[in-house]
C-alpha cells in the first residue's frame, strides 16, 4: 500500500492576498421535495473566500452537504441548515454561504369550466444566503397568462358598429334579425388582437416563515390577473377562456399594478420586484413595465 499522503493543493497559501466574494459549483444536479413532490432541480452552491492566501475552498464538502435536500421537505430551516453546514466546512475561510436553487413547480390546474385539468410548469429559483449568522430567502417565479390589448378592442368594436351602420342603414330591424348579424363572420368584422404574456416575479421572504409559500404566490398572482393560460380544453372551457380575456383587458401597465396590489397581501412576503413582459402580435417588439413594493416595517 502506498504510504504517501495524498497532495491537497487547495491547502496551499499564495504570495497574493485576495479575497473573493464567491467560490462554488453552478449546475449541480440533484433531486429535492416540493410540496411533497420530488423534482428534478439544479443548484449553485458557494461560499466567500475570506482568507486571500488560501488558494481554494473544499467544493466537495459543498456538495456532500447538499445530500440533505433529498430527504426533507424544502424549507427555509433546511436551507438554512445545509448553508450553516457550508461555512462549518470551511471554518476560518469563508464567511458567507450562498445556494440557488433552479427547478419547475408542477401544478395540476382545472378548467375552466369542465371537468378537465392538466400539469403546468412554472420555472422558479430559490435562493438563500446565510452572512454572519444574517439568513434570508428569496423566490423567483415566472408564470404564463394571456393579454388582450384595451386598444385594439375598442378599435375592433368601433368597426363592429360601423359594419352594422353599412348593413342595417334606415332598415326597420326584428330581434331576429340582429341576432343572426352578430353570430355571422359579417357582424364580428375585426377582433382585439391577444398575446402570450409573462410575469418574472422576485419575493423577498420575512426571516420568520418556515414554509415557501409557492401555491399561494401563483394563486393570488393568476387570480389577479384573470387570464392565466390553460392545459386541457374542450369548447366550452374555451369559450370561458374567451370571456375572461374580454373582462380582462390589460395594457402591460394595468397589469404590473394588478399584481402589485395582489401580491403585497401575502403573509411573508417582504418585498418584490415584478416584471410583466406581453409579447406583442402587433409590433415586433415586447410592451413591459416593472413594479416594486416593501414592507415598512421591513
């Protein structure tokens, strides 16, 4: 057997002093528990470098820790854990501990109106940081809805009218009459014009909660805004999906403050800053518009 001891070139001071901010892994793949479901999920995983002759930091010992992600439910208190872990193995070098989590949440979300329901995914990261015994979480979201333009709606009703003025002018109209205009192509001339829209949501979350209010952040934001997109459809559902786009016209403005309004009620939200971008069929560009609150007493 070989006697020697294996070289630990990490050890080894430099002649250059300089510390670094963060030193880790990014992309390291692993599964965690959310909401009871096990999900694939990627970390990045770090702590500074405080001492600038140290020549590294042990990433091995980083990744061993994150070993614990696998067995319990995901929680402030076991991320805050796993970072406490962090700087114990790297006692007098680091002094800082940083981990980033990036996954996507499947949630089973019902029709609109049937008995339907299918999964969507929505992508989030969650990252914690634990300086000097000061630990905080922060989740980002992003979540899909549809947006119809108030400007083009009310451009397309105006050509409605007028459609009806050229086809009904001094003519003594039944009820019937009407009726069989606005269910042909000839009455509905021109639509409001629709979009795929985003809101990129980042929560700063209260030191004193023990659970990732995930479901009730994508709730209280799909409900505000009232169009989230679907999964599995029949007509029905999809004439549901219709209305509410019509009950709901949004500029990317009006939604930002729909948001804005909604989110600021959830118990253990700090402070945000969201982003909606609306991905225009007019123009070839995005409209956005960002939003930010806190708590005063945060």
């Amino acid at each position: 057997m070989n006697s020697l001891t294996l070289p630990d070139i990490a050890a080894e001071a430099l002649r250059d002093n300089v510390p670094l901010e963060w030193v880790g892994m990014q992309g390291i793949a692993l599964p965690i528990l959310l909401k009871g479901t096990a999900l694939s999920a990627k970390a990045d995983a770090g702590v500074s470098l405080d001492d600038g002759e140290a020549r590294g930091i042990h990433m091995s010992r980083l990744y061993l820790a994150l070993d614990a992600l696998e067995q319990k439910e995901l929680s402030p208190s076991l991320l805050r854990r796993v970072l406490s872990q962090f700087l114990d193995s790297h006692e007098g070098l680091s002094s800082c501990a940083y981990l980033n989590l990036h996954t996507e949440l499947l949630l089973k979300r019902p029709a609109l109106v049937s008995l339907l329901a299918g999964w969507k995914a929505y992508p989030v990261c969650i990252s914690a940081t634990l300086r000097r015994q000061m630990f905080h979480v922060e989740l980002k979201l992003e979540l899909p809805y549809s947006s119809t333009c108030p400007c083009s709606a009310a451009l397309a009703r105006q050509l409605i009218q007028q459609q009806f003025i050229d086809d009904f002018a001094n003519q003594a109209l039944q009820h019937a009459d009407v009726l069989a205009w606005l269910g042909s192509s000839r009455g509905v001339v021109a639509t409001p014009h629709s979009q795929r829209s985003t809101a990129q949501l980042h929560f700063h979350l209260d030191e004193s909660i023990d659970e990732l209010p995930l479901n009730a952040l994508i709730n209280a934001a799909e409900a505000a805004l009232g169009t989230a997109v679907q999964t599995a459809v029949k007509r029905a559902d999809e004439q549901a999906f219709a209305l509410a786009n019509g009950q709901n016209l949004m500029f990317c403005e009006d939604a930002a403050r729909r948001l804005n309004l909604a989110l600021r009620r959830i118990p253990g939200v700090n402070a945000f800053h969201l982003r909606v971008v609306h991905a225009e069929s007019l123009h070839a560009h995005d409209a956005v518009a960002e939003s930010q609150w806190q708590r005063e007493s945060a």
